[in-house]
C-alpha cells in the first residue's frame, strides 16, 4: 500500500518548506522534498512496548521512531496546518494497522479522541481525519473496515508536565465511552488509533473503556514510539 505515497505527497498544496526536513529548496514542488519521502517509505512497522507497560496496554505497532522526517511531518500536520498530510500520514497509518491485525479480515477502527480544547487548537479533530484516510487505504486494498467514535475525551493537564504516573491517572479520569449503540463488532478486530505512543497510559486508559463496553482491543496502531521509553 504504499507504493502511492509520493502520489499523495504530491497532490498537496505546494509550500516552500519540507514538512519533513523544514528545509527551504528552491523549486520545491511537493509538501516532502524527495530525500524526506524515500525515508518515509523506507519505513516498516513494528511492535514496540512502553517500559514499563500500563496495564491493559493492548499489544502495539509503530511505524517508526518518534524521530527525523516522521516526527517533523507530524508535527507539520499537527501544530502548523498543514492538514492536507493528513492523506499521506493516513495511508501510512494504514500500513501499520495491517501489519498489527495480519490476515485480511473485518476490522473496526477506533480513534483516541481529541480533548475539545486540542481539536479547536488544531482545526479540528486531528486523529479522526487520519483515521478517514486510514480506513479509505484499508478498504482500496480490500479490507472489510468499519469506524467507530466509541470514546469521549475530557479535558485534562498537558501531559508534558506530568511523569508516568500523573499520565496514567489522567488518562484514566479523561475518557468516557459515548453513549447509544455503534457498530456491532461481532467477527472484527478491534483496533485502536493514535499518532503518538510514549508512556502508553492513553492507549490503555481508552482499552479499558472500550473492554467495558464489550469491545475488547486486538491491538493498537500508531505512527511513532518515542525512542527511551519503547523496545521492540
């Protein structure tokens, strides 16, 4: 799947600035200079783990190192708006998920939320766009894929302040299951989404939220492990 990616690179709005090295080259024509989507490309998925692992913690793939391009590309898309990434990250994003389930089968996707706070910060619900196009790469290449916003996020302290400890608990505190019914998950995979995996807490916090309701994680797919924290 991602023998397109420089086809989506290139169909961005064309700014002066690699999302990916942040360098300014003259006649740039795409939002990642080539060298950036090569090293993009070049990526594989893998399973990493928090040390220590949270419990509940279902068993989790990154694409890569939250590190070089990949680190400076999602923060292009995620704090400077450049949201037309969204398509390419998404189709990455999709590759990891198909590396975390294996076989192709019925999968149900399951975004961690935004707080309000971040969503209007960013333009929007940054995952669930990601989440979009994931799920568009997914079924282009066959996968039977469904979406479901089963969790609310509350607001909580930024977790940058905070050790593992304090994340753990605010993670906790922070996300409720929605109400009403979604999508039956009966014969489907449940996966759960985020761009960024450090301590784990997030992921393990919406894990049990989502065993409560009856739908149970196979897995969790993100796009970056920070590097201290995680061994394959």
């Amino acid at each position: 799947m991602t023998g397109g990616l420089w086809a989506d690179l290139a169909d961005l709005v064309l700014p002066t600035e690699c999302a990916g090295c942040r360098e300014r080259r003259p006649g740039l024509r795409h939002g990642v200079c080539p060298d950036c989507v090569d090293v993009l490309g070049a990526l594989r998925p893998a399973p990493v783990r928090p040390v220590p692992a949270p419990p509940d913690l279902p068993p989790c793939h990154a694409l890569g190192a939250y590190g070089g391009p990949l680190r400076e590309t999602l923060l292009a898309y995620k704090e400077h708006g450049r949201h037309g990434l969204a398509r390419p990250l998404g189709a990455l994003l999709a590759e990891v998920v198909a590396a975390a389930v294996g076989p192709v089968g019925p999968v149900l996707l399951v975004p961690v939320p935004d707080t309000p706070a971040a969503a209007r910060a960013r333009y929007g619900d940054h995952l669930g766009r990601l989440t979009r196009h994931c799920a568009r790469r997914l079924r282009s290449a066959g996968w039977p894929v469904r979406v479901h916003n089963a969790v609310r996020a509350a607001p909580r302290p930024d977790s940058v302040t905070l050790d593992s400890a304090g994340r753990a608990a605010a993670a906790t505190a922070s996300f409720r299951a929605r109400s009403g019914r979604g999508p039956a998950a009966a014969g489907s995979r449940v996966v759960l989404l985020d761009d960024i995996v450090t301590t784990g807490a997030t992921l393990a916090a919406v894990s049990r939220v989502l065993t409560v309701r009856g739908l149970s994680p196979f897995g969790a797919a993100v796009l970056a492990a920070t590097r201290k924290r995680h061994q394959q």
